[in-house]
C-alpha cells in the first residue's frame, strides 16, 4: 500500500473541515457587525478576532487527526495554531528559521506547516550505525550545521521523534528510537542549547515514510524528526507586537 505523502494527507483533512471554517468565520462576522461594541473595532482588529477563532478551530481539528496514532511531529507543529495577525508574526519568523535550516542542510526536508516547522533528518542527515543510538561523525557534522540556526532562534520549542525500520521487534526498536532521539538532544544540549527546549520522543516503527520490504525503504524510515513551534515567550510577543 503507498504510503500518503505530507502533502496528501494534509489535504484530505483540509476538505473536510473547511466547511466547519467558513461557518465559524461567518457566525463570529455576523457577532462582530452586529455588536455594539464590535463596531467601534478597526478592520486589523476585527480580522484578527476572526482569524484567531478560524486558526484555533482549524489548530483543533489538525492537531487531533494528525497527533494521534501517526504522523506525531506533524500533529504537534498543527495543533498549537495561534491564528490572527499574531499567528501572521510567529508564521513570518517560522518562514525565515525554515529558509535558514534548508540553507545550512539541504540534505533535510523542511515543511512549513501551519505556524510551525517540520524537519525530517532522513539517513543523508543523521545517521545511525544498524541497531545502534550513537550518533556517526556524518550525523554530528550535520547537527553542527543546525546549531547556529537554532541559537538564532531560542524562542522556539523542538519536539525530537526518532524511529527505526521494521527490523526487530516493535518493543525493541520502540526503545532504540527513544535512545536515538535522545542522542540528538544531549548532542545539541553539549554544543550550548538549553536542555528545556527540547522534548524527545521514541516513535519506534510508526508512521513509515516508506515499505519496510525493500532495503532503501527501511534507510529511509530509519529517521529523525523535529517539531519546531513558538515558545510561550515568542507568542506573547507576537500578540504585543500585532496589538501595535
């Protein structure tokens, strides 16, 4: 069965809950005309109030269709949206931290998705001797090349999900993904990240972006990823600066 890309899947929940969307923005347009008070808002005010709602509505769909049982970073980056202009702030950064990272390794897939960044360190990245959790000289040059960039951007919390291949056992390689995770966390950590902004989390065999069945599948599901969202500090500031 061929596994659905990020973009398929992505747009298959759009579809469904676009309607839910529209009816949302148009009752709160219909509050926000006909309140009294309402009406003294300006049109960026009334903007962000809408999308605000329509982000939160469309955060909650996404987060609790792509976070749970699959695509676990993905889940984490949708389920957080700020919407409105302050969501427009954290989006115009992430845009910026995005083009950065691809910059510094264009070997990585990154994926800006909703107000956040998806970053997938696949065997030309990071990579890990079989049935092993430390990190290879070619995996630390390459996280070498991250390190700026994530200083550049400490308003940010990063979620590591390791996985593994189907070789072994499902307990087994849930263990090895955990390790290999938490490998990348303490590396990071030993060049002079904080420790607090990172999260790891062993996914083991799931959510495959390829067939097991073949050699290069499972180099390929033998990966990394990072969830990479706004901060409580960042979304303070983005809310200050969009009140300007």
């Amino acid at each position: 069965m061929k596994q659905k890309s990020t973009t398929e899947i992505i747009q298959g929940i759009f579809k469904k809950i676009t309607l839910l969307v529209l009816i949302a923005i148009f009752n709160l347009g219909s509050i926000l005309t006909s309140c009294e008070a309402a009406k003294n808002t300006n049109k960026t005010q009334r903007g962000a109030a809408i999308g605000t709602v329509a982000g939160g509505l469309l955060g909650a769909v996404l987060g609790n269709n792509l976070g749970k049982g699959g695509n676990g970073a993905l889940g984490a980056v949708l389920g957080g949206v700020i919407g409105g202009v302050a969501g427009g702030v954290i989006g115009n950064k992430m845009d910026k931290q995005a083009r950065e990272i691809q910059t510094a390794l264009p070997g990585a897939t990154v994926e800006r998705v909703g107000e956040g960044i998806k970053l997938t360190l696949g065997e030309n990245s990071v990579r890990f001797d079989i049935n092993k959790s430390t990190l290879t000289s070619t995996a630390k040059a390459n996280l070498d090349r991250l390190v700026p960039v994530f200083q550049s951007y400490g308003e940010t919390n990063i979620v590591i999900y390791g996985y593994t291949d189907s070789t072994g056992t499902p307990e087994h390689n849930l263990t090895l993904s955990d390790q290999r995770a938490a490998s990348v966390k303490n590396y990071l950590a030993a060049k002079g990240l904080t420790p607090s902004r990172f999260t790891t989390t062993g996914m083991g065999i799931a959510d495959p972006i390829a067939t097991n069945d073949t050699l290069e599948g499972r180099v390929q599901n033998r990966r990394v990823e990072f969830a990479i969202t706004a901060n409580e500090k960042m979304v303070e500031d983005a809310k200050k600066e969009a009140g300007n």
